[in-house]
C-alpha cells in the first residue's frame, strides 16, 4: 500500500476586497493587488455604495425627491470611479468586479461566500454608507480580514505575531492564518497574562507553537506578563522585537442594539492599529 502523500499547504484563492473613488481606497486596493500577486490569487473587487437617509424637517428648505435624485447619481458615478480604478490597479491579476447598492458591509457580508480572506482599512476615510466598517465585517462576514493600517505598505508576512488567548475566537483565526503562517520566515506564539497565570498560559503557547512546527511552520512560543490593560503594548512591542508586520489575532464581542461592543483588547487592536491584523471572530 503506497505511503499518503504530504498535504499541500493551505491556500488562499480569493480575496475580496470593497473599491471605492477616494485615495485611502487606492491604497487599499494596491495593497490587496500585490497580495493577490503574491498568492496567487484571484481578487474581487466590490463596489458597493448606498443613499443616506436624509434627516429633514419641513423647515429644512430641503427638497427630497431632489437631493435623493441627486445623492442616488452620485452613488452610481462614485461606482463607475470605482471600477475603473479596479480595472486599471488591478489588471495584473486574475479579477472580478462585482456591485452592489448597499451598505459595504454588509456587502461584504454577503459575497464572502465566493472568497478565503477580506481586506479592509482601518480607518475609512468616508461614513458607513460608503465605505466598511471593520469590525461590522470581523462580526458578520464569516471570513478572516486582513485589517490595513494607515499609510501602510504591501504586506511582507515574513515574520509574523500570533497573539493567544485560549479562546474559540484564537483557535479560529489560528486556522484561519495558516496560508500565512506557512509562508512566514518566523512566527512568534505570544500570550500575554498576569504573573499567576504564567505557567498555564506557558504551557498553552508551547502546545500551540509545537501544532504549528507539526504544520511545518517556524514558530516559537513565548509567554509575558503585563495586566489587561498592557497586552496591546506588550503585543506591539514584542512585534516590534521581533520586526513583524502582522498581527494574527481572535475578536471578542457581541451585537448590542445593532452596535457591535468588543472586549478592550479587539477594540484597541482594531482602532489603533500599527500594523496589518488577520483577525477572525
């Protein structure tokens, strides 16, 4: 009986990513192009794009037929800018534009299911009803995102931080960072808890670091104390150490009146990023 062969690496396929007509889109969009390269890749652009509701009164002097006339005209020519900046940053890879008169995302949401990984930029420069709230599409999309920081390059991936708490939400995004891990020159296992948790939370990066070599991955576990409101800090700067350009981390949170409230360190992570974060809930 002939011995089974070695799975393949994972991989990642699709990536999805929202285009928009502003510059923090281009950005985002150069960046998701040269992953894409890099992977492999095809990548789908959506445009996606909805009319505000129009807060008035009768002595507003506003007329709302017009102004939804004129905001719906702007949709569909920010969706034709949209798309032509696709077609043009995007025409070294394997492409498909999709569209969609709704809010990015929950757009996003929704055409997840045709991709392994969404990117989005952490602080989109225009409201929600025309560019991605990261955290709305972290809760709902079912997908791992790829979060940009500000101004950042292409992603490197070369030497990467997984940040472990024993949580669902880490083993999740774990799995889900494998295609990078395995591509990664150097990963770092990084928990981070008080001094009488030491020797537990030890144990658990070791075990983990120890799935992650089985996997063929370079890891190593190491273990830091600091109280909850220093784990960022000890998180950026072990990156830092170790000249990491990516963060892998589980988000914990939940839905509150259609707002999502995260625990202290997602939120820190996803509002104050300084560099790329894989986060998955």
């Amino acid at each position: 009986m002939p011995a089974p062969s070695k799975a393949a690496p994972p991989a990642i396929s699709a990536i999805l990513v929202h285009v928009g007509p502003g510059e923090d889109s281009a950005a985002r969009l150069t960046a998701s192009v040269a992953l894409a390269d890099d992977l492999q890749a095809r990548l789908i652009g959506l445009g996606a794009e909805m009319v505000e509701p129009l807060l008035a009164t009768p002595y507003s002097g506003v007329n709302t037929a017009e102004w939804v006339a004129a905001m719906a005209q702007q949709v569909e020519a920010d969706l034709i800018a949209a798309r032509t900046s696709f077609d043009h940053l995007a025409a070294r890879v394997e492409r498909e534009w999709r569209e969609a008169r709704d809010m990015p995302a929950h757009a996003l949401a929704l055409v997840a299911r045709a991709c392994d990984l969404i990117v989005v930029s952490a602080h989109p420069s225009r409201n929600y009803f025309h560019a991605a709230d990261p955290a709305e599409v972290v809760m709902r999309s079912g997908r791992p995102v790829l979060v940009m920081p500000d101004q950042a390059k292409p992603l490197s991936g070369k030497r990467v931080l997984v940040a472990w708490k024993d949580t669902r939400e880490a083993r999740r995004a774990l799995a889900d960072a494998l295609p990078f891990l395995h591509r990664a020159e150097q990963v770092l296992v990084l928990g981070v808890c008080n001094r009488d948790q030491q020797g537990a939370v030890q144990a658990q990066v070791e075990d983990v670091a120890a799935y992650l070599v089985g996997r063929g991955v370079s890891a190593q576990a190491q273990v830091s104390v600091a109280p909850e409101a220093g784990v960022v800090g000890e998180l950026n700067s072990a990156a830092d150490a170790l000249g990491a350009d990516l963060i892998v981390a589980g988000a914990y949170g939940q839905s509150r009146l259609r707002e999502w409230a995260f625990g202290g360190v997602t939120r820190t992570l996803l509002d104050e990023p300084s560099r790329y974060l894989l986060i998955s809930h």
